[in-house]
C-alpha cells in the first residue's frame, strides 16, 4: 500500500450511468468501495481505489461518472472523466450487455485515437443473452471483450484475466529513472541539497528511487550535499562516472564537476522516465523566444502546501521574468489541466513524481494538439542557469532538438 500512485497503472471504468461501472469495481476489488444503486449518476466525482492485482502488482482503479449524463453539472462530470480517461492506462468501458451505443463507441474512439489499450465489459449477463456478433466485431477493432455479471460475480476473474493480459501485451513498462546511463561497477556521484523543501527525515522520492535503481545495477553511490563536491572528487582515485545533481544547484555543480564527467539532474532523468525528454527539450527552446507580455502556464500535478521559496510559485517564475521581462504567469494545481491551452507560449509542467508516465504523455499530447510547447521544471531550471547544454550531454537525441528549437 505504500507504492506512490506514480509507480502504479491505472485503470479507468467507463461507460453510462447505471452500467454497472462502481458494481464492478467492488467485485474486483473485492470490497465496497464505490456506492451502487439503481439511481443513474451516483457517482459523480472520479474515485480512486489503489489496490493490488497480481501478479501486476500495486494498480489503481478510477471509477467514474457516467458519460451519458445531462444537464449542466450533468456535463461537468463528463468532461471530468472524459479528462481521466485520456491519461489511463488501460480503459475498461463498461455496458449493459446487447447495448452498444454512440457514447460507448465515443469512448473507444477516443481511447483509439490515444493509443490507450481498451478491454470492453458487458455486464448484467445474467439479464441478457450474450451478443456473440457485437463481441466478435469489437474484438477486430483490438479489444478484449468479457461477458460478466458484477452483481453476482460472475466473470470477475475472466475480467482480471484480459486486464492482465493487456497490460503485458499492450503497455510500455516504465522507463527506468537512469535509463542504461550506468554499469555495473561504476561510481555515480549524487548531489542532494538538504533545504527548507527536504522532507522531514527523508530524501523526495526521485532520489530515493535513483539509490535503488543504482543498486540495483550494480553501481556504487555516493550521495552528499553540494558543499561536499571539491573534497569528495580529491577523495576518489578516479573521478565518478556520472554526477546526478539536484536541479537547484546545478549551476554550481557543473562548475565543479570538471568536463568530461557527465552531469545530468534528478529532474532531467524525471523528464526522460516520465515523459518524453526530447519533447521538452524543444519546450525548452521555445523559452528561449519568449517576449514582454507572453503567458507562460506553471502546472504542478501535485497539491503541496505552497513552501516560501516555492520552486513553481516563486523561484522559476522569477528567474523568467529577470531574463525576459515581465511575463504573464499563471499556474494550475493538481490534475486538471486548463482546457484552452492557446493563449500559453510555453507551458512548464512539472516532474509529475506523483503521476505516471501516461498521464504526463497525455499532457504533451494535449499540448502538441493545440500547438503549445511543453517543458518541465527540471529542464527549464537547467536552461535558465545556463547550464542546459551540458546537463542534457547523456542524452544527445534530447539535445540537439534544444538546439533545434532555439534557432
Ligand atoms: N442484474 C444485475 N444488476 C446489476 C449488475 N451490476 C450492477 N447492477 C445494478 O445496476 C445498478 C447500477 O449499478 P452501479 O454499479 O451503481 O452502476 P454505475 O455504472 O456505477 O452507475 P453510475 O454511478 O450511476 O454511473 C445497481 O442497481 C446495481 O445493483 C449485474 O451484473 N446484474
Ligand atoms: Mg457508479
């Protein structure tokens, strides 16, 4: 239970209101998580549900508000899970069996149009013949189909099946954080600033995720402050193989660190395991043509308590306005995204720890589509010291489209 929501898949339930969608995700959950009744809409905000599935492992399930509801909140809650449905994993679009209408074949438009892997429910088997034909035409369309009954739990395990099977044969498995950037055996130094924005007791989850992963590969870590560079590199016999540095003081680690030991920042390596570096590298170069007056978006997908020196709030926006003037900054918290996007220059997001890859992808997917570039607060912090050139160095694709881009 103690897996952060960005490392689990998610899986969304979806269809029309009284489908059956919070039945179904009781019974495979095995509790009674979600409110059922026979009252079309009830529910009406996402509800998310983290539990395991094995052998996947630790997942969430998102129940949501039916897509056929009406009226003016009616049509809030569609648009709420319409944007959850964008950012799964895997879709499950739950119906009613033998009824197949244009809101369930909306749903599969859109989960087409996303690449989101679907897997189609008929449920209330116990209702209705099952219609072979309809299965079978949706099943040539990529999708797995189940016949089920939530209420009387029939066809739950036939359900847990082809998600499973859909995760292991349609889903991408999480980059690494280090991507292939060390061997065994080699010695990567870890630069942690310990500042009013350290948890108490506790390193943030990038870093303690680079530990692992670096152990795991066989590689020794150092891990320390910046004030202990100089005398660590006099220590070693030979210099590290890689310095990871905290994006907040990598200006002065990249003085330190002479060249050719590569530097790269947690929230680069973030960029490259969460999204799509290359991508926001060439955000990073629309920064460089920003002008007086131009509006900037800062989204963070968390909620945190906004800290003093806050790194979204406070420090990126003033480090922007000293280079280019004053800008127009706005900022938006948590999961939802702003749905007109137009009047941004660049949006910069930021490293998305707490959500998975998918739902930052679907971020710059949403952006591309309305022709707005994307960065994060990782590479847009290495490019505003200056220093983006040699910390994007491990990752030459991702650099030459900064250098692209700023022409
Ligand atoms: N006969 C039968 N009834 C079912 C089955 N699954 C759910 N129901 C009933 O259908 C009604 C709606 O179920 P819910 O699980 O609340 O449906 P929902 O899709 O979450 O509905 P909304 O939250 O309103 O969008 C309830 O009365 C359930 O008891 C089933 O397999 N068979
Ligand atoms: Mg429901």
């Amino acid at each position: 239970m103690e897996t952060p929501k960005g490392l689990r898949l998610h899986f969304g339930l979806f269809g029309k209101r009284n489908a059956g969608k919070s039945s179904l995700i009781n019974a495979l959950a095995n509790q009674n998580i979600s409110i059922v009744s026979n009252v079309a809409g009830t529910t009406t905000d996402p509800v998310e549900k983290a539990f395991e599935l094995s052998p996947i492992g630790p997942v969430v399930f998102m129940d949501t508000a039916g897509i056929d509801d009406v009226g003016e909140l009616g049509l809030a809650r569609v648009q709420k899970s319409l944007a959850v449905l964008d950012w799964m994993d895997v879709a499950i679009i739950v119906c009613e069996t033998g009824t197949w209408s244009e809101h369930e074949e909306g749903i599969l438009k859109r989960t087409k149009e996303n690449g989101t892997p679907t897997v189609v429910v008929f449920n209330k088997i116990d209702l209705c013949q099952p219609d072979e034909t309809l299965a079978s035409s949706l099943r040539g369309k990529g999708c797995r189909v189940v016949f089920a009954s939530a209420q009387n739990r029939v066809g739950i395990d036939e359900v847990k099946s082809a998600l499973i099977e859909t995760v292991l044969e349609q889903t991408e498995p999480d980059r690494p954080l280090m991507g292939n950037l060390v061997k065994p055996g080699d010695t990567v130094l870890l630069i942690t600033p310990i500042d009013t924005g350290a948890p108490k007791g506790r390193l943030i989850l990038p870093q303690v995720q680079a530990i692992r992963e670096l152990l795991d590969s066989g590689a020794k870590c150092i891990v320390i402050k910046e004030d202990r560079i100089a005398e660590t590199l006099a220590e070693l016999k030979t210099p590290p193989q890689l310095v990871v540095t905290d994006s907040q003081v990598v200006q002065r680690v990249v003085k330190e660190i002479p060249e050719p030991i590569p530097v790269t920042t947690f929230s680069i390596q973030m960029a490259y395991s969460k999204s799509d570096l290359v991508a926001m590298a060439r955000g990073a170069g629309a920064l460089t043509k920003l002008k007086p007056g131009d509006k900037v978006l800062m989204a963070e997908t968390c909620s945190h308590h906004p800290l003093q020196d806050d790194i979204g709030r406070v420090k990126i926006p003033n480090w922007l306005k000293k280079k280019f003037g004053e800008l127009e900054i706005d900022m938006a918290v948590g999961k939802d995204f702003p749905e007109d996007l137009s009047p941004y220059k660049v949006i910069i997001n930021c490293g998305g720890c707490i959500v998975t890859r998918r739902h930052m992808l679907a971020r710059l997917r949403i952006a591309q589509a309305q022709g707005v570039a994307m960065t994060n607060y990782g590479v847009a912090i290495s490019y505003l010291q200056g220093v983006l050139g040699r910390a994007l160095a491990c990752h030459p694709e991702a650099q030459k489209a900064f250098e692209e881009a700023c022409r």
